[in-house]
C-alpha cells in the first residue's frame, strides 16, 4: 500500500503565509541584504532588501518573540498625601494594558529543530513549571511552530551531541523536509490549532502518494544531515554529565584554564535559545512610572552582587561554571532535558572564540 504524503510547493509559500497572516503575527528568517545577516522577522518585512532564506542558520534564536528581551510588568503612580505632605502613596494601575500582539496567535515558519527544543526548554520553565509566567503562556498560546529538516550543517553544529537531530520534530507542530521545488510534510500534530490551519488552508496543499524515488530522497538527506553533525562533536550521555559536572565543580584550576578568555560581554546569552534569566527594574517619569523585566545574564558581574557588596561569583570562571552547570546539570536534574541544544549561537558570536564544547570536553 502507498503512503500518502502532503506536499506544499514553494510558489504557494508566500500566499498561504499572506492568508494566514490575517488571523496570525507570522514570523520567518528573512536575510537582510545589507549585510547578510539571517534573523527571524515578521513577513510584513519580507521585501527586496529583507529576502527569505529557509537554509542558513538564523542569528538570533526565536525565544525573544515568546520571551521579549525587554517587557512591561504593569503600570503605577504616586499619590500624594495631603494630610502627610513628606508621605507619598504608590498605586498600581489595575490592569495593564497588554499589547494586540500578546493576543494575537503566532505561526514560526522554517525553524530549525533544534530552535524548536528552545521553545520547549522556554516552556518547561515559564508555561509548565510551578510558577507559570502569564505573559509568557498569553503569547505562547494557540502559536504553530512549522520547522524544516536542516540540510546545511555548519561546523558548530551539535544537536546530535545533546540529544537532538537535525530532522528531529519532536517539538515541532508542522515538520518539513524541503524536496527542491516542494516541501514534503513529515510531521503534523493532531492539535486543534495545526488540524484548523490545514483545513483553513487545504487549497494550498497537495496529497498524493510517495514515489520511491522522494523516499530515497528524504531518507538520503536525513542521512547526510547525521553524519555531517556527527562528526562535530561526540555525544554526550545525559545521565552522567551532571554527574561530571558536580564532581568537577570544585576543580578551580581547569574551570579558570577554559574560561580565562571570557570577557563577559553576554553575547552568548542573547542569541542562546535556552538562557531564561531576567531582571526587574523601574523606569520613572515625574509621578509615574513603570515595572519592567528585561533580559540578564549569569556571566555579569552584577547578577549575583549583593546589597551589601558581598559577590558569590565576582570572578569570572565563578559565573561561568554556573551558566555550563545551568545547561548540562541543573536543569536536567529538574526536568530531565539538557537545556544546551546545540544550535552552537554561542560559539559563531563569541568576540575571544571561546567553544563551549571545549569547556564541556575538559572534564570529560
């Protein structure tokens, strides 16, 4: 009996994208031709200057479109007391106005898989956790995540290493094997907003039957896609490298020896799909002001300074062996998944060229 795949060809990307952009906020990788930089933007930006590119890696991961790297929390103002004049009251406003964005549902189109593992590290901690983050889960809701199967492996490419796949869909709502001139569907959930948006948009798909020849095809390109990752870095066996990472910890002269180039300058942390530190500030106007979280990072010398100028972590190799402990030991203690998906951001932006698979390999 043949098996009956659903394809969608590529001079039907655009409009089915347009169409669902009337009910979604659709977000793609478009390279800016000014530079040659890939990052994912909304479609309204695709243009002559802002061209898709389904292939190469993306600059930043797509965590900021869920998780904003600067937010507001809510609104206040201070009230003064007319019967104590040295005294003022701070109200809150009763609800804060969250934006037509946070409300409007999201499609992420031509993800990697392993940006997708990204999300659902972001959502372990901010959707499925204990204390869930209702800004986060308003955003996240009703959201598809369609991915296509890597065909281009860079050199600091690793998903494979920790886990991952470069065909892996597991996260992935829609997954895609791209065949040429056409887009072979090769996972599709059974969720009510995926089944929706197919039969919303069924005039754009195409079912038949797949030829042997497609077959030998996909299951060629998979291929390629392992071996080539596989060869830029072994894997790792989840269950002891947190194991190794705590019997490590105290081992001051390697942790120093590794990171001795760090210069804490964040970049890793900003295109990381899995780094979840924020912190909260005030931004003040006359009377008024505003609560906002934004974005922090382990490796800063600040984030673990005290009020009275105690710091835990003041050097360097300190904080970070808590940002290498927080990806390979940490969180897999909590949740049983390495929170390191190997889109290796970190290694393409490092100013000094520091590889955190070289950190990890030197207690192995």
């Amino acid at each position: 009996m043949n098996k009956l795949i659903t394809i969608l060809r590529k001079e039907n990307l655009k409009p089915l994208l347009e169409k669902a952009g009337k009910n979604y906020d659709v977000y793609l990788p478009l390279q800016d031709k000014k530079n040659g930089i890939v990052d994912f933007y909304e479609l309204s930006y695709m243009s002559e200057n802002y061209i898709l590119n389904l292939e190469e890696k993306t600059r930043r991961s797509p965590k900021f479109i869920f998780f904003p790297q600067t937010e507001k929390i809510f609104d206040f103002e201070y009230i003064k007391d007319l019967q104590k004049p040295d005294q003022v009251q701070i109200k809150l406003k009763e609800k804060t106005e969250s934006s037509e964005k946070d409300f409007k549902k999201k499609i992420l189109f031509g993800l990697k898989p392993c940006d997708t593992a990204g999300i659902k590290c972001l959502d372990l901690v901010f959707g499925e956790g204990v204390r869930k983050d209702p800004a986060y889960i308003q955003k996240r809701a009703g959201s598809i995540l369609i991915s296509i199967g890597c065909s281009l492996i860079y050199p600091d490419c690793f998903c494979m290493a920790v886990g991952g796949n470069p065909f892996n869909f597991e996260f992935s709502d829609i997954g895609l094997a791209d065949l040429g001139d056409y887009f072979v569907i090769l996972k599709k959930s059974e969720n009510k907003e995926v089944a929706e948006f197919i039969k919303e948009n069924k005039n754009f798909f195409e079912e038949r039957d797949l030829s042997t020849a497609e077959e030998t095809k996909i299951k060629q390109l998979i291929s390629n896609s392992e071996e080539k990752c596989r060869l830029n870095w072994k894997e790792i066996d989840a269950d002891k490298i947190n194991l190794i990472m705590d019997k490590n910890f105290k081992d001051e002269k390697t942790w120093r020896e590794v990171t001795n180039k760090c210069i804490s300058c964040a970049a890793c942390t900003y295109v990381c799909p899995t780094c979840v530190c924020f912190s909260i500030g005030d931004e003040l106007r006359d009377m008024s002001g505003e609560r906002y979280k934004c974005w922090d990072f382990c490796t800063n010398y600040y984030y673990t300074l005290e009020a009275s100028g105690h710091n835990p972590r003041s050097e360097i190799y300190q904080r970070y062996r808590n940002k290498i402990n927080c990806k390979y030991n940490y969180f897999y203690k909590r949740n049983k998944i390495l929170y390191c998906v190997g889109c290796g951001r970190c290694v393409d932006v490092c100013p000094v060229g520091i590889d955190i698979r070289e950190v990890v390999e030197a207690f192995l």
